[in-house]
C-alpha cells in the first residue's frame, strides 16, 4: 500500500549510502509505535556527534536536514502578499501574506481561502516543510470552518504550496476539481496517525521521539 506523504517528501533526496545504514535502527525505533520507553531510548543527534563527526556533518549540510522550516517560513516572504485563482467565471482565491506591520521574522504567515460570494476563511500557517529545489509544503491547523467549530483541530496541507520561485503552485496529490466548500479548498487533512508520523520525522522539538527534531533546522 503506498504511503500518503507531502509533496516535499515524495520529491526529495534519497540518503546517502553513508546514511543508509541507520534505517534499519530507525525502523525498529518506528515499530515501536512512540512508546515512553523508544522515546526515553532516543537520546538525540549530538550524543552520536563526538564519534561519529563525519557523518553528523554530513547530514546536517543535506536538504533533508533542513527540510523543516517551522516559523521560518516567513523569512521567505515579501510584503507583498501571493496570491492564486482556480475557476471560471466564478474563481476561487488563496492568498499567502504576512499581516501588516508583521517584522519578517517575527509572527505566522496566513493562509486565505476564499470562495464565490462567501466570507473569506484565514488560517495560520503552522510549519512548512520542504527546500529551495522543489518549494515548500504549507501546514496549517483549523479549529473551525466558518460558525461551526471542529471537533478536533487538523493538520491540514494546504492546496496550493511555496514553489522555489516564491510562487504559489498546485500541490501534487490534492483533488484537480474546483472546489465547492471550504472542507476541500482549504487543502488535504493528515490523519491523526499520520500527522503524528509526519511530525516525527521532520516536526518541531518535543512533538516526536526526544527533545530534537528528526531534521534539525
């Protein structure tokens, strides 16, 4: 069965042979399922630095090392907000902006969707995950759709992401139809299960194994 993953992870680079040895550990780690006792195991990247220096720096220069930008998202953007339409003669609209007077480093970019003759939705964007080669899949978290409120808030990837070119471009995966509700133009929900997979690997300190990323950024 294939595996859902972002479109940054179905582009990116495969390990060197250097790294490749180091998967079948992270396999065992994985099929633990996050138990307390793999995360107590993991004791994180700079415990392995002191005998193994050619290969922690190996790895921190590659992509994959800094594929996660977290916050930092906002240092790729202008003032000038992006902006795209699908749809005619009634488009709709996604528009990423920094909101006014945000310091470029500082705060969360937002992600506006909006749909013909409806009050526009903002959600703010959580993470991005990706590199300059192939652009950056936006992850944003929604705790209501309009009135309604969710009975959880979803990771959800947005439809449109960062090209490399600080372009908005379609997000491989997502459905090619112009969207009529905000439940699909907003962009794809990650499963909890898979969310939880997704933020191992490439999230923020704290939300996989350890107190590190999977990637340091």
């Amino acid at each position: 069965m294939a595996t859902l993953r972002c479109a940054a992870c179905n582009l990116a680079h495969g390990f060197s042979s250097s790294l490749r040895s180091l998967v079948p550990l992270a396999a065992l780690l994985w099929a633990a399922g996050g138990t307390a006792s793999a995360q107590k195991s993991y004791v994180g990247a700079s415990a392995c630095q002191p005998c193994h220096q050619k290969i922690f720096a190996a790895q921190s220069a590659t992509r994959m090392a800094r594929t996660w930008l977290g916050p930092g998202l906002n240092s790729l953007l202008s003032n000038s907000p992006l902006s795209k339409s699908e749809g005619s003669p009634t488009p709709v609209s996604y528009t990423l902006f920094r909101p006014s007077g945000q310091r470029p480093a500082s705060g969360q970019p937002t992600w506006r969707v909006k749909l013909p003759g409806r009050a526009p939705l903002d959600a703010p964007i959580e993470s991005a995950l990706g590199g300059s080669r192939h652009g950056y899949s936006l992850l944003t978290r929604l705790s209501a759709i309009g009135d309604v409120k969710l009975a959880r808030e979803p990771l959800v990837e947005t439809r449109y992401l960062l090209g490399p070119h600080r372009e908005l471009l379609f997000s491989p995966g997502h459905s090619a139809g112009k969207p009529t509700s905000y439940q699909t133009a907003v962009g794809r929900v990650l499963r909890p299960q898979f969310e939880n997979k997704c933020l191992t690997c490439h999230g923020a300190p704290g939300t996989g194994y350890g107190d590190e990323p999977g990637v340091r950024w």
